[in-house]
C-alpha cells in the first residue's frame, strides 16, 4: 500500500468534513467569530489536500482554470455589499437585511449584505490562497 492510497482513502472523508466546516464557519460569521476568511482557508485546505494525491488537471479545475476569475468574483461581490448602502441612500458598508424567514429543518435565515461581502471573501480567499499554496509546492 502507498502513501498516496492512504491519503486519498482518508480524503474521502475528510474533503467533505473540511468543506462542511468551511460552509459552517462562513454562516455564522456575521454572528460570531468566523466568516468569509476563516471559510476561506478551510476550504483552501481542502482543496489542497484534494489536490496532492490525485495530482490531475481534473482535480485542480478550480484552480486553474478559474482561478482569477473566482478572485475577481469574490472581490467583486464584497465590493457590491460594500456598495449596496449608497445604492439604496444609506451610508458605505452599512448593513442592510432582507425579511426573516423559516426554512424546515433549519429555522430562521437571515439574508443581508454582511452575508454577501463573506460570501465574496471566502471565495477570494479561496482562490488566492489555493493557487498560491499549489504554486509553491509545484502542483499547478
């Protein structure tokens, strides 16, 4: 048995469990501590450990391909949250919500701007920080 057959046997289950983490700490950041950033890296972790066994264009799609472009998305989002105040007469950066609503099993959501500038730097952060960590250890 391999080193790279253990490591892609225990990703199988610690890629889901990383993302699940990343999206868990993205929700509750505009709450409590975590958000975008810390998303960010935990998802830049999976990625990256996706990446080192397969070592295949196919893994490393996200990357590549689109890396700019998911850094230019994320960085454009958190700019139109920065936005949305003067857009609406209210000041820059000011928080704005939509209504409350249940979902089943979930409770109450709530949906404003804060949720969408996280959402822009858990994806720009994502995508720098993959390339970059891909680059130096020579798998892009």
């Amino acid at each position: 048995m391999s080193r790279d057959f253990l490591l892609e046997q225990s990703l199988r289950l610690l890629f889901p469990l990383f993302l699940a983490l990343a999206f868990l700490a993205f929700w509750r950041g505009h709450h409590l501590p975590g958000g975008g950033f810390i998303g960010g890296l935990l998802a830049t972790l999976a990625l990256v450990l996706k990446s080192l066994p397969e070592n295949s264009p196919k893994s490393k799609f996200f990357v590549g391909r689109s890396g700019e472009r998911m850094l230019a998305l994320g960085i454009f989002l958190s700019l139109m949250a920065a936005l949305l105040g003067p857009i609406v007469g209210e000041p820059f950066f000011k928080g704005l919500w939509l209504d409350a609503f249940s979902l089943p099993l979930i409770g109450k959501i709530h949906l404003g701007s804060p949720l969408l500038f996280d959402l822009g730097v858990m994806i720009a952060v994502t995508s720098f920080g993959t390339k970059t960590l891909l680059h130096f250890l020579e798998l892009d």
